[in-house]
C-alpha cells in the first residue's frame, strides 16, 4: 500500500471513529481518491440547519499538495462560486501544508462560512452584496440554505411559486423587479441587469432608473 493510500485510509477512519465534529467523508465510485465530504451549517449564521457536501480530489502527491475541494451545494457566499461551487480559501492554495488534513480542511471550510472575506471574493457579485446590504445578503443565503441545503423552512420555500423563488435567489426585491417588468421588459432580464447592477440596500438611491432602463434596453 502507498503512503498516499495508507494516509487517505487512516484519515477517512478517524473521522469515521470522531463523534463530536460532525464531519463526514463517503468514497464516491469505490475510490478512496474521490471523496463526498459534508458537514452543517455553523450555528447563528444564515447557513444554520443546512447540510453542506463537498467534492473532494486527492492529487497524486497529497499530502505535499493541496487537495482540490468544491462545493457540490449551492451556497451564496462570497468566498464559493454561486456557478460551479469553486471556493478562494489560502490553505487549498499557497498556505497548504502537509500537516493539514480533510476534516481539518474542512472544518475550516466550516468557518470560512461563519467569516466571510469579500476583499478576497470568489463571486464578486455576492460579495457586493454582503458589503453593500448586509440584512439582504444574510435574507439571501437564508433562503439559499433552504432551498438548496435543507435549511429550515424548505417546504414553506420549495412550495412558493417559481417567480418568486427567481427574485429571491437573487437576493432582490420584488417590488423592484415588479417596477421594470411593468414597463415590459421580461423578468429574467429585469432580475439579470437588477443583479450586475447590485440593485440593493443603499445602492438602489444611487442607481438611476434611467441607467437600469439604458442597461436593459443592451441587454
């Protein structure tokens, strides 16, 4: 057995045998290069009660490499791709160091969703939101948790109508949305242009409806 393989498999055993962390890691396809690793949602945060999985790829020199982790739940967050769950964390890049581990990296995972670092975002619109509406942000990745993790109120928010959900994945307002499509433009645009815009919180009295009119006539 190679040490790559022999570290993998003592690792997956400890966290197996750890009760407390509430960390797990399954084989995906029988390999144990492959993992599904998944933990909840920190308490007091929008991501409270969520369940969190993540794909996990052990490169070929793990442990002197980083291992490649992405979120296969969709989480709104500045630091995670809302697209492809790509995450900007220093310690899968430069600041790896063997001495890490994956429930260890993924517990900072964990804490990376209870501080948030939009100075250094993945998803550059999701970090405009946290810094320039912070309840709204907070409102968005709530919903985001019930939707796409099983966060509290998931029937409340998989039975509410399709519109509704668009706008509200998009941390916008309705009435806002409402506003345009009255002048006939779509509402797929209308929630497109409001989100580059980051039409939210303060930024809706410094953004003309003129230049939102202008954008969606572009578009």
């Amino acid at each position: 057995m190679d040490a790559r393989l022999r570290r993998v498999n003592k690792e997956i055993a400890d966290c197996k045998n750890d009760k407390t962390s509430n960390i797990s890691l399954d084989l995906i396809d029988n390999s144990p290069f492959h993992l599904r690793g998944s933990f909840p949602g920190p308490e007091d945060t929008p991501y409270e009660g969520g369940h969190f999985e993540v794909d996990i790829v052990i490169p070929d020199s793990y442990p002197f490499q980083p291992v490649k982790m992405k979120f296969i739940t969709k989480v709104y967050h500045p630091n995670v791709s809302s697209a492809s769950g790509a995450i900007c964390l220093d310690i899968l890049k430069d600041a790896w160091s063997p001495v890490l581990t994956l429930k260890s990296t993924l517990i900072s995972l964990q804490s990376l969703l209870c501080s948030p670092e939009p100075n250094d975002p993945q998803d550059a619109e999701v970090a405009k939101h946290y810094t320039t509406s912070k309840g709204s942000f907070d409102e968005t990745a709530r919903y985001w948790t019930q939707i796409y993790a099983g966060g509290p109120g998931t029937k409340e928010a998989k039975g509410s109508k399709g519109a509704k959900d668009e706008v509200a994945i998009a941390g916008l307002e309705k009435a806002h949305v409402d506003q345009f499509e009255a002048l006939g433009f779509p509402r797929n645009k209308v929630i497109d242009v409001l989100r580059r815009l980051n039409y939210r919180g303060a930024n809706v009295a410094q953004i003309s409806e003129d230049r939102i009119v202008e954008e969606l006539l572009k578009s």
